[in-house]
C-alpha cells in the first residue's frame, strides 16, 4: 500500500510539472505564432502541431514502455521536454516560425507520455481503485494550472525584445526537475514474451465499450483542444491584454484537473459513461457562454466551463478504457486509445486558426456542439449506460 501511494504521490508531483509544459504552449502558441507566421492563417499551426506530436509518439512512447518499462518511456519524454523549452527559445531570439513549430512537435512528444502518467498509476493499483489512483494523478494537474500561466506571466519579458524567450528556457529547467522526481517511480517490469500476447487490437477496438470510450475521450479532447487554441488570440485580437488571457487559461487548467480530486469516486458511485454524459453536457455549457459575450468574464467563464467539462468527459472515458483490456494487452490497448484521441485531436488544432481568423470566436463556438451530440448518441447507441448495470 505504502509503495503504491508513493508512486501515485510522485506521479501527481510529475503530472504538476510536464503538464506546465502544455500550458506553456497554449498560452503562448497562437501568439508567437501570430507574430512569426508568414500567413496569420497559420497563427494556431505550432498548436496544431504540438498534437500532431502527441499523436505520432504516443504509439512509439508504447512500444517503448512495453518493451523496456514506463520509467524508460517517462525519461524519453522529460529529455523532449528540455529539448522543446530550449529549441522554442531560440527559434524565438531567431524569429523562426519553422523552428518553432519543430519545438512544439516535441512539446507534444512530451506531453503524450505524460498522459501515460494516469494508466501508469493505475497498473500498480488494485481494480477497485483504478478509477481513483487516475483522478488522483490528474489532480497534479491543478498545479500546473498555476505554474504554467504564472511562469508565463512573470518571464516573458525578462529578455527583451524576445517576448517569452525566458519562458522557454524556464519550462526547460522544470523538465528536469520532472525528470528527478520520475527516477524514484516504481511499476511493475514488462514480463518476458508479453509482448505480442492477448487479443489483436481490432478485435479490441471493435467493443462497444471500447468504441464509445474512445468517441468520447476524442471528442472531449478535440473540442477542449479547438476552443483553448482559439481563446487566448480571440482575446488579444478583442483587445483584451496578454494578463488577461493568462489567467483566463490558469483558470481553465485548473478547471480541467480540479475536480479530480473527487471524479474517480463519482465515477465509483455513478458509473463512468454517466460522468462522460455530464462531462459533455458542461462542455456544451462552455460554448453557450463563449457565444454570450465577448468580455473578459465571459471568456473566463466560458474556459472555466470547459475545463470543467473536459475533466468529467476525459477522466470518464479513461475509466472505460480500463474495462475493455486485459493485463497482457494494457500498454498496447492504452497507447492505441491515445493514439485516437490524439490523432483526431489534430483536426480541430488544424481547423481553430482558419476558422477564427475568418468567421470569428462566435463560430468557434457553434462548430463545438455538434461533436458533443455525436458523442452522447454514441454512448447510447453502444449500449455503454446498460452494460455498466450488468457488470461490464
């Protein structure tokens, strides 16, 4: 029990400082990109792709772990994250929008084996408290909520005139940190011939519990991801101050891993594809209060909502995900989940800019809702709510 609190502790601590890292990004992305960019169009690309490299290293980053072990996976991805604080900080003092952008594909690479941090958790963690070790480790999360905008906030001009060139070489030093407290994590080692075994991944991907898990995990996501892109420029570009936005997307973070203090035991009491209902439901909320004004607090509240809304959708769907795997299988089984979840993640960083900067905040926030009724249909249609009262 001892051991496997420890590991849970380290893993939020860890959680706290990576997840500054995608904070970082997004605060700061889409207005270095706006200053960079040789078409403003392409103001949101390096967001664009940061997920593209969350989805293009979550499979190797499982390869990794399934053949050498998590921790080796974990320091892989701390040494992306040194690289991504270093790389942006110089493409900046060039004025570089190319070198950015490759500093923000391994900004992703990083942030993907972050996300591993929650399935970590809950491998060396009894099934009974699964849901509960992955609410716990995303809670870490609320601290990177404060760390990432007040890191921003307070180095960005600390090396003129290369606006948030300190703050990349801050969010360096924190990666290793990061990677200081993940040395000190124990999981289980892969076990000789394991790989390979258990079901095909098609087969897996082809339960209803498994297909309604992902729907709603990649939506959650998209739709989180395609709106936090665009708020922080559409507040600029209202007129809104940098400060503004700052701690607009603090609040939003911490929004987003707040309730996980408490999501893994509503998810206890109330079954997952029910906290996913609600998670989308708060989501739908965001976009309403995103239309309903264009003043600091509406953009607050419409970020804070979201957050809100990502947290139930996302933790949720990670929570069926669980059920639908068995040990020999997880690594592959999770690596593909975020590898979908990702990968359609990367449509709505692609689309946020154009659609912004063409047709405005105001049509940002009509194109969320229809991805949110796919998914609630989607958990009906699969029968998700009826197979958690038979036990699934």
């Amino acid at each position: 029990m001892a051991h496997e609190r420890g590991n849970v502790v380290r893993l939020s601590i860890a959680q706290a400082l990576a997840g500054a890292n995608a904070t970082i990004v997004y605060a700061t992305g889409s207005v270095v990109g706006n200053t960079l960019a040789p078409d403003k169009a392409l103001s949101t690309l390096p967001i664009t792709i940061f997920v593209v490299g969350m989805a293009a290293c979550t499979l190797p980053a499982g390869a990794v772990a399934q053949r050498f072990g998590r921790r080796a996976a974990f320091l892989l991805g701390t040494g992306c994250g040194v690289l991504v604080g270093l790389l942006a900080a110089l493409a900046v003092v060039l004025g570089s929008f190319w070198l950015f952008c490759a500093a923000t594909f391994f900004g992703g690479a990083y942030a993907a084996v972050v996300l591993s941090f929650r399935f970590a958790a809950a491998d060396c963690t009894p099934p009974e408290r699964r849901a509960r070790a992955i609410s716990a480790v995303m809670a870490g999360g609320v601290f990177a909520g404060v760390i990432g905008p007040q890191l921003v906030t307070h180095t960005m001009e600390l090396w003129p005139p290369y606006l948030f060139a300190a703050t990349y070489v801050a969010q360096a030093g924190i990666a290793v940190l990061c990677a200081l407290i993940l040395l000190g994590v124990r999981l289980p080692t892969p076990k000789a011939g394991e790989a390979g075994t258990g079901r095909s991944l098609a087969e897996i991907a082809r339960q209803p519990r498994f297909i309604s898990a992902v729907t709603a995990g990649a939506i959650s996501y998209l739709i989180m991801n395609f709106v936090m892109t665009s708020a922080p420029l559409a507040m600029r570009l209202c007129g809104l101050p940098q400060e503004d936005a700052n701690l607009g997307l603090q609040w939003h973070v911490i929004a987003m891993y707040g309730p996980s203090f408490v999501t893994g035991r509503i998810i206890s009491r109330f079954g997952a594809p029910k906290v996913v209902l609600a998670g989308l439901f708060l989501t739908a909320c965001a976009a309403a209060a995103g239309l309903s004004g264009l003043t600091t607090g509406h953009f607050w509240l419409a970020l804070v909502l979201l957050g809100l809304g990502w947290n139930f959708g996302f933790i949720g769907a990670s929570a069926m995900v669980l059920e639908c795997h068995r040990p020999e299988e997880r690594t592959r089984v999770q690596s593909l989940n975020d590898f979908l979840v990702f990968g359609l993640m990367v449509i709505g960083s692609f689309v946020s800019g154009g659609v912004l900067n063409t047709y405005g905040w105001e049509a940002v926030c009509w194109v969320s809702v229809p991805p949110l009724i796919v998914a609630a249909v989607t958990l009906y249609a699969t029968g998700s709510f009826r197979m958690r009262v038979a036990g699934a």
